[in-house]
C-alpha cells in the first residue's frame, strides 16, 4: 500500500512540476511577442497539452524526464537574444519558485497534519509535497545540462552564434545522451534495491539529483528552517 501512496504522490507531482515548467516557457514568450506557444495551445495549465509520453515515463520512473518544447517562432521576438535566453531560463526559474513556495505547504503538512488525517492520506500529502519540491529542484539542474531539446541547451542556442561541430554535436545526438542517463540511472537504482548498493556511486543523474535537493536546497530549507515549526 505504501509502494501505490508513493507511485501516485510521484505521478502527481510530475503533473505538477512539467506543467508548471512548460507554462512559464509560454508566458515568457508570448510576453516577449512571439504569440506561437499561444496559437499552438501551450500557453495554459493543462497538463495533457505539455506531456511527452516517453519524457514522462522517465520521470515518473528516476525522477527525469522532458515534456513536448514548447515551439517558438523566435523571429517574432521584440529583442531576439533577450527573448530567446528569457524564455530558455523561463522554466527552470518557476521549478525554483516552485520548490522555494511548496516546501512550508510540505512542512506545516509534515507538522501539523499528522493527528488530522488518516495516516493513509497523511503518508500521500507527505509524500506529495515533497516530491513536489525534490522534483522542482531536481528539474532545474536536468534542464540545465545543455543537451537538446533541454533549456541548457537553449540558452547555448541563444548565446551562441556560431554553429560549430560541438554544437551541432549536442543538437544531434542530446536526445540519445538523455536516453542514456535515464537508462543507466534507472539500472543502477534497480540494483539498489535488491541490495547491491555499491551501484548508487555509478549513479550519474542521482549525483545531480543529490546535488539538486542537497545545495540548491540548502538555502530554500535554510530560510523556511528560521521559522519555529
């Protein structure tokens, strides 16, 4: 029972954190005046218009994973590298914003909730917001690695002129490279769980997810932590 609470937790806050990052992109562009992601039905919060099947599946299963980018016509943009890097950083910026918001909503829970609720419900809650913030955080430095169709790789689009060999590298082959460390951070964390813990230290996204909940956390915990829970 406790594996199916924290599947549907996990899925659900997902949901939440693709959604979420997906509308900032479109936000950001239609408001530096490209009206594509408007026209293609992205600029809103349903989460059925932003998923990509395999993206999701693969952050349902380690915790990273993609959604659909949101197309944009970057020749409509008022200023075209301002538009073009604003909107690349759109959707990391919300997944901060949003571990930065969730995480008092996942400790007055954790605190206050417990002799509320069922434990079944408390446990779902729980585990909820928190997968909410870890995921944030974790989402933020995926889409930093600047691997296509992730937004690092947007931002080396934008900032970047020339179209030189390594950049046609990671526009080519990005997607394969994700692929990859899905699949070998997947294989590692099965072996984990039958006991063969030496393979977490192979683990490469769980470095990053370590590094994710961990540094970029450490300020957001920090301030909530002044507060006398």
């Amino acid at each position: 029972m406790d594996y199916i609470i924290q599947l549907a937790a996990s899925f659900i806050a997902v949901v939440i954190v693709l959604t979420l990052h997906e509308f900032a992109h479109s936000f950001v562009a239609v408001k530096c005046g490209d009206p594509t992601p408007k026209w293609n039905g992205r600029l809103t919060l349903n989460p059925l218009k932003h998923f990509d099947l395999i993206g999701l599946i693969c952050f349902a299963l380690v915790g990273f994973g993609w959604a659909k980018p949101v197309p944009i016509n970057p020749n409509n943009f008022k200023k075209y590298r301002t538009g073009m890097a604003l909107t690349a950083c759109a959707g990391v910026v919300m997944n901060y914003l949003t571990a930065f918001l969730i995480y008092p909503v996942y400790l007055a829970v954790l605190y206050y909730l417990y002799p509320v609720l069922p434990s079944y419900s408390y446990t779902f809650l729980v585990d909820l917001f928190f997968l909410i913030f870890a995921y944030s955080l974790s989402f933020c430095v995926f889409n930093l690695l600047p691997f296509y169709p992730l937004d690092g790789f947007r931002v080396v689009d934008a900032l970047n002129k020339r179209r030189g060999k390594i950049y046609r590298f990671l526009r080519q082959y990005g997607h394969y490279i994700l692929l990859f460390l899905i699949a070998e951070s997947f294989i590692c964390n099965t072996f984990v769980r039958f006991g063969v813990y030496q393979m977490d230290y192979f683990n490469i996204l769980g470095w990053v997810m370590k590094f994710a909940t961990d540094i970029l956390g450490w300020p957001i915990r920090t301030l909530w932590g002044l507060i006398p829970w």
